[in-house]
C-alpha cells in the first residue's frame, strides 16, 4: 500500500494535473455526468483561484511522479454534498489514496455545513467495495433508463405545467409522502427554479419533474405519486414534448427502486434500461443545538465551546 501525504485543496499550479487526470477517473455524479460530461474541470478551474467558491472543493495529492484529484459539490446552505469523481482510477495505485480523499472531503463537507457525503456508483465494482471501507452505507438503489436521440411527436396532450412558488408546500408534501423515511435523511427534492414541472390531478400535486441540459445529454429527476401511474405514459409523453433537444441528445431517466413502478412506462414510451447504482451515504456531522448540550455540558463530557458545536464521526445506516 502506498503512502500518501494529506490532501489539500486545489492550487492555480495544479491546473494542468488536474486536466491530465481527469481523463483516468471514476464519476459518483449521474447528473453532471450526463449532461456536462464524466470529468468536467469548470469547477476545478475556478475553484483554484484564491477566494473563490463555486461550491465545487477540489483536493489534491502527490507523492512523486503519483497524485490524485478529488471533487464534491456542495452549494452554501445545503445539506447534502455529493462526490463528483475521483482520479485517476482506483485499479491503477491502489486503495490508500482514495481512503484518505474520500476522508479529506468527509471533513471538508461537514466544515461547509452538510450533513452527508453522497455518491452513485454501480455495485460490481472495486469502488463500491472501497466506499464500504470507508463507511459508506447503500441508503437507495436505482436504475437509470435512456432514450435515444430521435424524433418526437408533438401531437400529445400536455398534463404539465411549470411549477410555481405557490407549489413549493404541495411539493414537498409529495416528495415526503413519496421518498422512505431512511432516504429523506440523506437526500433532497431537487431545486425548483431548474425547469422544474408538475403533474396536477384535481388541485392536487401528484408529480414534479425537475430537468438538467448540458452539452452531452438531458437528465430528468421525477417524484410521481402512484395515484398518477395511470397518467404516467402521458406526463412521459408531455415531457418529451417540452424538450426538443431530445431529437439530438440522450436523456437519462434515473428511477430508485421506491418508484419502480415507472419502468413499465418508461420502456412502453422508447428508454431501455441503461445503468444500476447505488446510491451511497456517508454522514458527516451532527449538529448539536445548545438545549440538547447542557446535560452534556454539566456532566462534562465536552467542552462547552460555542452554542452549536458539529462532531465529525462515521453513520453506517442499515442497507434497505
């Protein structure tokens, strides 16, 4: 096993490192993936100059002619970071360098604020096993379908409509009706303001669409409740039909298993199953309010420091 010094993050210097391995690496990021690309630098580059933060922490390590690059994205206030990709391939050096960036951005993430550390990775390989190791927990599996560029008809009845700030209640109370208890612990209804859709059924919110474009592909993060499935071929249908790039580019369709129940459809309305993953979880703070600290305090098993103190530490959840 070889040995690595710490890991820091990124400097102007290391540009041309980070662009020479990037190329080798390993996604964890579906949705910046396929649509940006498997190892896109944008947030590196700016990441690298001084007093800059795009929310997209960069980390490097070498030893010799032998270094690593690490990413996560986190946006200021969220609570939930996801590892972008990590380079070059694990199968090339080894394990140690991959455990101690996979710790380096677990600190860096509970630093910034966010409780956990995801990723999705598929299951049969040596990264899913190296994640283990390092603590992660499997919290939800899902199966990303894709349609091919083609043709679309437009001759479709359109159930959508955009979503609004008046939603925001109905939608939330969908995606927590929705989504298992264990999830919502390590996940988030994705941003309203990114094209986002809704499937209303008499005054009721039954579904919301959220979709991300990029050079490469199109990428759709649905939350239906099972009261729309017998709609669903007809939001599929209005989709498709508010994306004309579809007729040039892949979209991806990700469907956790929680809501399998749309793999019928979306086969019936021209994707194939494309990919499994896991999505994994690693928790890296609790943040302590100051009520729930004076027991603690008077008995004086921590310093009392400040009125909010956050302890890094490792959660390993049951796998569902």
């Amino acid at each position: 096993m070889r040995s690595f010094p710490e890991a820091r993050f990124i400097l102007p210097h290391d540009l041309p490192l980070v662009r020479r391995l990037a190329s080798q690496g390993v996604s964890f990021d579906s949705a910046t993936s396929l649509t940006r690309g498997p190892h896109t630098l944008e947030g590196a580059l700016w990441n690298a100059l001084p007093l800059t933060d795009l929310g997209m922490p960069t980390f490097v390590m070498r030893n010799g002619d032998n270094a690593y690059v690490a990413q996560f994205r986190h946006k200021s206030g969220e609570q939930h970071a996801h590892i972008t990709f990590i380079a070059p391939d694990v199968n090339l050096y080894g394990e140690s360098a991959w455990l101690a960036l996979l710790d380096a951005m677990t600190m860096a993430a509970g630093r910034r604020g966010a409780f956990t550390l995801n990723a999705e990775v598929a299951e049969t390989g040596v990264p899913f096993v190296i994640l283990r190791e390092a603590g992660f927990a499997v919290y939800a599996r899902q199966e990303i379908w894709k349609r091919e560029p083609r043709l679309i008809s437009t001759d479709v009845t359109d159930v959508l409509r955009p979503a609004t700030a008046q939603d925001s209640w109905a939608i939330s109370s969908l995606y927590s009706s929705v989504v298992p208890r264990l999830v919502l612990q390590a996940d988030a209804l994705p941003e309203y303001g990114h094209g986002g859709l809704v499937y209303e059924e008499n005054g009721q919110i039954l579904g919301y669409l959220s979709i991300q474009e990029g050079k490469y592909g199109l990428y759709v993060q649905s939350l239906l409740h099972p009261d729309a499935y017998h709609q669903s071929r007809m939001i599929i249908a209005a989709l498709l039909a508010r994306l004309p790039r579809v007729e040039r580019l892949p979209l991806y369709w990700p469907v956790r298993r929680y809501q399998e129940w749309l793999n019928g459809p979306l086969n019936d309305m021209g994707f194939d199953a494309w990919s499994s993953q896991a999505v994994m979880v690693k928790h890296t703070v609790y943040r302590l309010e100051q009520p729930a600290l004076k027991m603690v305090y008077a008995k004086g098993m921590i310093p009392a420091r400040t009125p909010v103190i956050d302890y890094i530490h490792n959660v390993n959840m049951p796998t569902p």
